[in-house]
C-alpha cells in the first residue's frame, strides 16, 4: 500500500493533464491504481467486520472512474485530479445509502468522509421529519464526542433559510437547512504517507459507524 506513489501520480497528472502525457507514463497509473485497489480491498474487509450492512464487495464495486466525464464541463482536462472510492450498503459506489468515502489528492486535500450524498426528496423528508421530532436523539449521534473530535459535520447543499413548510423555531435549525448530511476529517500529504494511513482511516470509520447506520435506518423507514 504506497501511498507516496499515489500521491507522486496524482501531482503529475495534474501538471500534465493530457492524454499523450498519461499514455507515456501509463505504467505509473498502473502502479498507483495497484496501491489503490490494495487500500480499498483492505477498508472494505475492514467495515464489513464492523458494519454489517456492508456486503461483499469488490474494489472496482467501489472505486470511481479515473477519467473524466467532460461533456458538460468547460474543463476538458480528461483525468481526474484525485482517487476516490465509496464504500457502501447496496451498491458501493452506486449506492443512494450513507457509506464511507476516502478520497487521496495531493496538497492536504485527502479526505475521509462518512455520509449520504444529495438525498432524494421523500428521502430527505423522513430525515427532517427525524430532525423536528427527535432533536436530542439526532444530537446525540451527531454531536457525539467521537464525532465531534476528529470530524466537521458539512453540507453540499444548506439553504439560506428553512425548508418550505417549516415555520417557528426549531432545536437543530441548522441541521434542518442541510440536504445531505456527512462527517469530514481531513488529511495533510504526511497524514497519508504515514505506513499505518490505512489503519487510521479504519479507526476513523469506526467512529462513524452508528452515525451511517442511524442514518440509513431514517432512509430506508425501519
């Protein structure tokens, strides 16, 4: 599992984001790409022994497509400046479930991210609904210590003010304007060469766990 070579990759392809560039130097995508699969086998076999939701899958279950899709993008660059893969109930990557996201990209923007990405709309009405009625049950699992220290609660997309139809004052206001909801903890380039990186981003998940698992439950209404 070498990180550096990931990370070497990565800050060459992006000074050299062309297809004549990529193809000279293929073999050391293969490399990366190799380190990569091995990190991603390792976190799945990992977060199956801890949450059960997560069934067999494969790296390329999870991992996301090096290349770009370009089509409606005034970038044209055709790779990606970044490796990532989500690990998840139902699908990995194809999941609409919360899972586990680890994301490698050069100059400290690495990231391990637990949560649900841009819910549904009928989905994301069973979480506020959660939200209204049980605040101090969703604090306590948000808000939890384990979360608290090592993670940032972030939002793609937050709204100004509060939903349509929501009116007076609510205990979780801010949590109320989110539309997806997930855990963030970064990493510095060091972070990830480190040889135990991927039993850290293992340790990490597991703090995560109820929190996924909590949220899954409002998702699927059990």
């Amino acid at each position: 599992m070498r990180t550096d070579r990931i990370l070497t990759f990565l800050r060459n392809i992006r000074a050299n984001n062309n297809r004549p560039y990529f193809y000279e130097h293929k073999k050391d995508y293969e490399t990366a790409k190799e380190d990569w699969i091995e990190i991603v086998a390792y976190l799945i076999e990992e977060l199956r022994s801890m949450d059960s939701s997560i069934e067999p899958l494969e790296p390329k279950d999870c991992m996301y497509r090096f290349n770009r899709d370009t089509r409606f993008s005034p970038d044209k660059s055709p790779y990606k400046r970044h490796f990532g893969a989500f690990i998840a109930p139902r699908g990995g990557r194809k999941s609409l479930l919360s899972g586990y996201y680890l994301h490698i990209e050069p100059d400290n923007n690495s990231l391990a991210v637990t949560g649900v990405y841009c819910l549904e709309k009928p989905q994301l009405n069973r979480v506020r609904d959660v939200i209204v009625n049980f605040p101090e049950e969703w604090r306590n699992v948000f808000e939890a210590p384990e979360i608290k220290n090592d993670f940032r609660i972030i939002s793609t997309q937050k709204l100004k003010r509060l939903p349509m139809g929501f009116t007076g004052e609510y205990e979780c206001e801010e949590y109320l304007k989110m539309k997806d909801f997930m855990a963030e903890h970064q990493f510095t380039d060091e972070d990830v060469q480190k040889e135990d990186f991927p039993q850290k981003v293992v340790e990490l998940f597991r703090k995560t766990i109820r929190m996924s698992t909590y949220l899954n439950d409002i998702i699927v209404g059990e």
